[in-house]
C-alpha cells in the first residue's frame, strides 16, 4: 500500500509539469494564471497523499485547506489586478 501511494504522488507530479510548463512558457498572462491555480491544486492533492504516508492525514488536510484557501485567494487577487489593469490600459 505504501509503494502504491508513493506511485501515486510520483505520477501526480509528473502530471504537475504540464501545468508548469504552461505557468512558464503560457503566450498570455491568463494562460500563465491558470497554470499557476492548477499546479496549486494538484498540490493540495499532493499534500494529502503526503499525510497518508506519514499517516497523520487529520493535520496535513488542514494544511491543503489552508494552501487552497490561499490558492484561490491569490487567484483572484491576481485575475482582480490584471482586470483593473486592463481596463485601465483602454481607457487611456
């Protein structure tokens, strides 16, 4: 069981690396938003697992609470700036 889930946590940071690449690489700076919430999300997934294999999930699902709570705060403190930003570059 163990092996399977540090398979699991293995693959699921490889699959991390798409959104990187995207985060990194994105032709806009929406596409490069949306890169950085999805790794933020895989990685709320991944801090689980890690609770599984240190055996004490109760604690590390309050830690993923928390860094998705700031993932989603962060998001859209970004998408709030970069729309204000925008408005502001076609008014003038």
């Amino acid at each position: 069981m163990e092996s399977f889930i540090l398979y699991l946590g293995i693959v699921l940071m490889g699959i991390m690396l798409m959104p990187l690449y995207r985060a990194v690489v994105g032709p806009t700076t929406l596409d490069r938003l949306m890169g950085m919430n999805a790794i933020g999300s895989k990685t709320v997934a991944l801090i689980v697992i890690i609770g599984l294999v240190f055996e004490r999930v109760d604690m590390f699902v309050d830690i993923a609470l928390a860094y998705a709570m700031l993932n989603f705060i962060a998001v859209l403190a970004a998408s709030r700036y970069l729309h204000k930003r925008g408005r502001r570059d076609t008014a003038s």
